[in-house]
C-alpha cells in the first residue's frame, strides 16, 4: 500500500477531550508512520484563553507519530472557516486527508481501516468519502446475511473521524452557487433527502446563516456528484464529547460504540452497491421515523445539528 494519508485534528477548548483523543491515536498500528497536523482555533474572548492554552500543551506533548506539526489560530475562525482552512492546507501538498475530531476515541485499527478505504476506493469517483464511525447496532442493526464490513450509503458521515481525496474536495462549491434553484425543486429536495430528511433543511439553516457548517454544504457536493460515503459495519470510533460543548447540553449514551468490535481486517466491498435494507434503516433513522428517536425528538435535533454544525470541533465552538 503507498504512503499513509497525513492525519489532520481539529482543537478548541476541551483539553481533555484531546488528550484521550490523542492517547487512543497513538495506540494505532500506523500512528508511527502518519503525519500529523493539529489545528487549534483561537479564543473566542477571555473566558476561553485559559483552556486553549491548555490544548496547546497537550498538543505539544503529543508523541508517538512520524511527524507532529501544531498551528495555533490568534484568533477565532469558527467552526466552517477552521476546517475549510485546515482541509484545504493539507490537500494543497497532499492527494487525500484523514480528520479525526478532537473528542474522538478510537480502535486501534482506525488509522489502518481508513488507509485501507483510500487505497481501495481513491480511482472510483462513486465514493466521495471513508467514514470510520457508524451508528451503533442497537440504532442500525445489521442483516445476519450482509456478507461485508463496510456499506455504501448516500451521505457524508463525518462526525467520528473520515477520510477523502482531494479531487472530491475541489469540487464543492462552498457558496452552494445553485441554492436558489435547488431550495425551490422538490425532486432535488427528495433526492437530497435520501441519506435522511434533515438534509435539506439543514441546508436551507446553513444559506440562512443559522448555521456554521461547512459538513453540510460538503454534503450537497457529494449529491450533486451522485457519490456515496463508505461506512463501516462496525464503528471504529467512538463519541467522548456529548453533553459538554456550547451547543450539546443534552449528554447521552445513544450513539456510544464499543470500539473493541471494530474489525482488524475489513471485507472492504469489491464492486459499490446500495443495500436497501440497511439505506431503509438509515434513512428511517435521520428521519425521526426510527420509534427509539420519536421518543426523543429534541435530542435527535441536538445531535444533528452538532453533527453539522459543530463537526471537528464538536459543540465547542460557533
């Protein structure tokens, strides 16, 4: 397999949340050959300094990888701005990019999982993105017959650490240029709908200026290419950061993974494929059609703005 995909971490104010985040990459079986960038958003105003200086040095502890590269923001870009910048810096001199967020636990196997998806799937322009998490069993269960590891479905799950190409990330248009014309096609509107109904909306909240995502309007560039996200059937990532941050003060446990399950070797899928039991079942899900999220409709509308409006910095910042 060619040379590791650089690892980019996305940081704020939650120095802990590093540190456990950081503790489980360097347990991975390639975290010696990764290089890795952290990015630290800057203070939003004085309350925050203090933690932020914190992060710094927990970045700067950081041991165990090929190369260690931190860059500290004076100020604070925001969430979109931040990752758009920290994307677009490594893609500049590198073909493919990992991003981890910084309240992310992970499988020793993530790292390798990940590298694996690059290598197998970067020459297939069907599949925009390598996802390392996945819901839990208990929210998305599985057929006993699907024979791989790993599913196609039509969404960019990006909120437990992905991997992509840069030529998937040159074409989106983060200005959303056909908004007005796609905000008034009800056929597009369904067709966007597929990975979930709350797309379009959320869309319509980030061109609004309700929202700060730059996960959203990524996602709209996977649908207007007609491209699928690879997840896996097992997640190799967990969340450690519900609850806390500045937009997710309902704590969880729903979405937890047991990361020990993730698989070593993957059956990565040979030829791409939609599998309509498991898109059904996803789709249910982000659509509030899923009885265990009726029950909890306030916290299924937490979490999915937190997905795309705080991912990489989950609910730190805005």
């Amino acid at each position: 397999m060619p040379q590791n995909a650089p690892l980019a971490i996305f940081a704020f104010n939650r120095p802990e949340h590093l540190q456990r985040t950081l503790q489980a990459l360097v347990q991975n079986t390639l975290a010696s050959e990764t290089d890795v960038t952290i990015f630290c958003d800057g203070p939003r105003n004085e309350q925050d300094v203090e933690k932020i200086e914190e992060v710094h040095a927990v970045a700067q502890s950081a041991t165990g990888f090929h190369t260690l590269n931190i860059i500290k923001r004076d100020i604070n870009m925001g969430c979109a701005n931040s990752v758009i910048t920290g994307i677009n810096t490594i893609l500049e001199e590198n073909k493919n990019i990992i991003v981890i967020e910084d309240d992310v636990v992970c499988s020793p196997y993530t790292l390798s999982f990940l590298n694996k998806g690059l290598h197998i799937y970067k020459n297939n322009q069907s599949i925009f993105d390598i996802s390392a998490w996945s819901l839990p069993p208990s929210l998305l269960p599985i057929p006993d017959t699907y024979a791989w590891d790993v599913y196609a479905i039509p969404r960019f799950n990006c909120s437990g650490g992905w991997a992509s190409w840069r030529d998937r990330f040159q074409k989106i248009d983060w200005a959303v240029s056909d908004y007005e014309t796609f905000k008034a096609d009800s056929g597009k509107r369904h067709a966007f709908n597929a990975g979930g109904t709350d797309l379009s909306p959320m869309l319509d909240d980030q061109m609004a200026g309700k929202l700060d995502s730059w996960a959203i309007r990524a996602d709209y560039a996977r649908y207007k290419n007609s491209q699928l996200g690879i997840n896996p059937v097992r997640s190799y990532t967990t969340n450690i950061g519900m609850g806390n941050g500045t937009h997710c003060k309902v704590a969880t446990t729903l979405y937890d993974n047991d990361v020990s399950l993730a698989v070593e070797k993957p059956r990565f899928l040979p030829e791409i494929f939609r599998d309509v039991r498991i898109e059904k079942a996803y789709w249910r899900f982000y659509s509030g059609a899923d009885s265990k999220i009726r029950t909890a409709s306030t916290l299924r509308k937490h979490l999915q703005r937190m997905r795309f409006a705080q991912t990489a910095k989950d609910c730190a910042a805005s």
